[in-house]
C-alpha cells in the first residue's frame, strides 16, 4: 500500500499544482458526474453530444459511480488508479515470495509496484486502462497457481474496461486451450469470449454509438511495415524484456503483450511508441507474471522453458539476475519519475497560481456552460457544464476561462480573450475576472 500511498499522493501533487498532461482527466470527470449522477455517459469535452461509450469501450467505468458519490472530485479518480495499481501488487508479490522467497520475492514485487509502465501511468492521470491492470495481475496470478476457472473469472471483465484488449483476452484463452488440457473448455470459453467481445465493440456498438457512426480510431493505424521503425519501438520492447528479467522472454505468457503491442506499434500516433505513456501499465502484470512463470517456483524445483512447463529450475545465479534486472529498470528510470516529488518539500509549496484558479472558477455561475483551458478542465467539471475551449462545439457556452500559460496557445494566447471568444462563437462577451493568468469572460 506504499504505492497507492506515493501514488495518490503524487496525483494530489498534481491536482493542486494545476498540472494537466492532456485533455483526459477533464473527460474521465465528466464520465464519473455522469454516471454518478445515473446518466449516460456523454462528454461535452469531446464534442456536442459524444457519448463516450462510442469513443472507447469502456462500460466498466461505471464502478466510478460510487466513487463520485463519496468524493465528487477529478482528485478522486487520482486516488482511484492509485489504489488499483497497488492493489495489483498484492497477488503478484505473494505469487513472487511463494516461488521466489521473501527476499527476492519482495525484490520483484518491489520493482512491479514501481515499474515505469504504473509510474508514467500515474504521471500522465487517469485512464480506463485503471482496472485493467488489477483484473490481470489477479487472473495471471489464479493461473500461476493452477487456479484456471478462477483466471477465466478475472479475465473475462477485461473485454468491458477497452476494446482492444478483448484480443489479450483471446490470447489468453487459446493458450489455457493448448497448456492446460483438463480445463481445454475453460480455454475455448475464454478465447470466444475475448474475440467475439473485440468483434462485437469494434465493429458494431462503438460505430453505433458514436456521434459520426464509426471507430474513430482505424485512421491511426498504419501498415504491418511500420512495426519496426522508428527506433523508439524497439527501445520500448527491450524495457518491456528487461522487466520481465529477460528470462521471461521464454515464458508463453509473454506472448500476452502482442496484440497492445501491434496495435501501437502499427499506429501512426508518435505517444504510442514510447514508453513515458500510459500504454505499459497493462503490460507490466504480464511482464512479472512471465518472470515468474520462466524462474519457476522452488516448492516444486520446475520451471517453464519455452512451451515445457516442466523444465528444471533455474539456477539461483540466474534467479538472481533475473529478478535484479527487472529491477534495474525500475531503478535506472526512478530519479526521471515524478513519485519520487513526494519526497521533496519543495513539491508541497502551494502554486503561486492556485488562489487565482479558485477565484476563476467562482466566477463562473454555478450550472453555466463553460469553454474552458485544459488546465482547469478537470476542476471544472463538478459545479459547470464544460466543453474544451478548443474543442469542436458548436454550441455557445455562457462563459469561457482560457489560461494565459496554457499549451493549447502554443505560445501565443490571445491579447482579449472577449474578442476571441465573440469571433470564436458570434456573441458578444464581457471580461469578469483577470488575475494569475487567468481570465474569465461571460456573454452580456
């Protein structure tokens, strides 16, 4: 729980500190007030209209009802992918010590816990991909132990967190098919599970519902030719080996990674490619799980090699640098990683911007809509009904909050952002609040 712990406490950091790495927290907010509110979830951030279950197919969100309910707040969906993440931890680690021994068990743990997959996940905010990587880490745990319906159980929810990952789940019941032979129908089940799920959301439910009746995302891919170039893509697969402690590249589970792995490596989106993003954290379960599966477990003194899985057990040399390599990575990128702010003081000192970012959003009536910076798009979404200041809406928001320092400006905000918005929408605004950067105008 040191995790959740650093975790929650590093998004806290950046919810004060006005820092929005993009548009998503303000879109996943106004998913949660939606479902908490019992509506479907349509998000003005994304366009008039969008509901989001034609962006992405993530119907499994609406668990974040609850969690609105009790805290109304962007922060809460911070705290909330904390707590999954360090829930993750748990059945791994106890898997790792099991197999492993407390020391390098927990070694292992340790370096999961705190991989760059979960941490560039925690910097870059909330994400559906949240509960993916608990669901997996428990059904790769349950099958680690020889526990099959029960890693059926937990990977079937999977299909319901993106639709893409309706393939790992495929994957997943085509290798119990082939490996575990007494439970060949559990297997089968799964992997028609998985795929008719993928087929289903693809192809039908996300173009029905979405506002221009398709999957928004084909244009992204590429072709098959563009998997191994630019170079960023093998630097991204050689951490992924290197967390699994490079042994683990033996294990059949590793196979797991492919289908998220051929999807972004044959998209033509550069944030795909790296690994700073939020597109490892579902992979870091499978990268450890693979670890293990190849160290193999010192109760019984076997091992998987390849697709043996009754392969004598590593020697303890070889133990050892596996599990230290994976480590290393977690190590080497640590000083780079925005956790580690928590331990500075200098990180606790309230923004010089924070008071005039409260005094902006007061400024606004209560219920009005309102176009709005992405650096208060998450804030904003409890007491307004917001759209993204550059965002596609044609609809005339009542009032409209830009950020001098903002991104979206690329450099060059505008000198009266009443003139700006009356060009931008056809209607006449009067300045009501200036101060920090902030600025807020409202239709007279």
């Amino acid at each position: 729980m040191v995790a959740s712990l650093a975790y929650g406490l590093q998004g806290s950091q950046q919810f004060h500190h006005l820092v929005a790495r993009s548009w998503d927290l303000g879109i996943f907010t106004q998913l949660a007030r939606a479902y908490g509110e019992l509506r479907a979830p349509i998000v003005p951030i994304k366009g008039d209209g969008v509901n989001l279950l034609g962006d992405h197919f993530h119907p499994l969100l609406v668990l974040l009802a609850p969690v609105w309910w009790v805290w109304p707040s962007g922060e809460a969906l911070l705290w909330t992918q904390a707590l999954l993440f360090g829930l993750s931890a748990i059945p791994l680690t106890r898997l790792a010590i099991d197999r492993l021994g407390p020391g390098l068990g927990m070694l292992a743990g340790g370096a999961y816990v705190f991989s760059f997959g979960l941490q560039s996940a925690v910097s870059v905010q909330f994400h559906e991909i949240a509960f993916a990587v608990p669901l997996l880490a428990l059904s790769l745990t349950a099958l680690l132990r020889g526990k099959v319906p029960v890693a059926v159980l937990w990977a079937a929810p999977l299909v319901l967190v993106k639709e893409d990952l309706g393939l790992t789940v495929a994957l997943l019941g085509v290798m119990i098919a082939l490996r575990y032979r007494p439970h060949r129908g559990w297997g089968i089940a799964l992997a028609g599970w998985g795929a008719g799920w993928f087929v289903l959301s693809t192809f039908v439910i996300l173009p029905w519902l979405n506002t221009a009746g398709q999957y928004d995302y084909t244009d992204n891919l590429g072709s098959a030719l563009e998997v191994f170039w630019p170079p960023a893509k093998w630097l991204t697969a050689a951490m992924l080996l290197a967390a699994a402690g490079l042994i683990g590249g033996r294990s059949p589970l590793i196979w797991l990674m492919l289908p998220t792995l051929a999807w972004r490596f044959t998209g033509t989106v550069e944030f795909y490619w790296d690994w700073y993003w939020h597109y490892n954290a579902v992979l870091m379960p499978i990268a450890l799980a693979a670890l293990l599966d190849a160290l193999g477990d010192r109760r019984t003194g076997r091992a998987t090699a390849w697709w043996r899985r009754d392969a004598q057990r590593p020697g303890r040399r070889v133990r050892i640098t596996a599990v230290a390599a994976s480590a290393a990575v977690t190590l080497a990128l640590g000083p780079a990683m925005p956790v580690l702010d928590v331990l500075r003081p200098a990180s606790w000192e309230p923004s010089w911007r924070a008071p005039s970012a409260a005094e902006a959003l007061a400024a606004v009536p209560d219920g009005a809509v309102l176009a709005v910076d992405i650096t208060l798009l998450a804030q904003a979404v409890p007491d307004h009904d917001v759209q993204w200041l550059h965002g596609p809406n044609r609809r005339v928001p009542d009032c409209v909050l830009g950020d001098h320092y903002a991104f979206s400006w690329a450099g060059t905000p505008p000198a009266d952002l009443a003139i700006w918005a009356e060009q931008e929408w056809g209607t006449d605004y009067q300045q009501v609040y200036r101060d920090g950067g902030f600025t807020v105008v409202c239709r007279t």
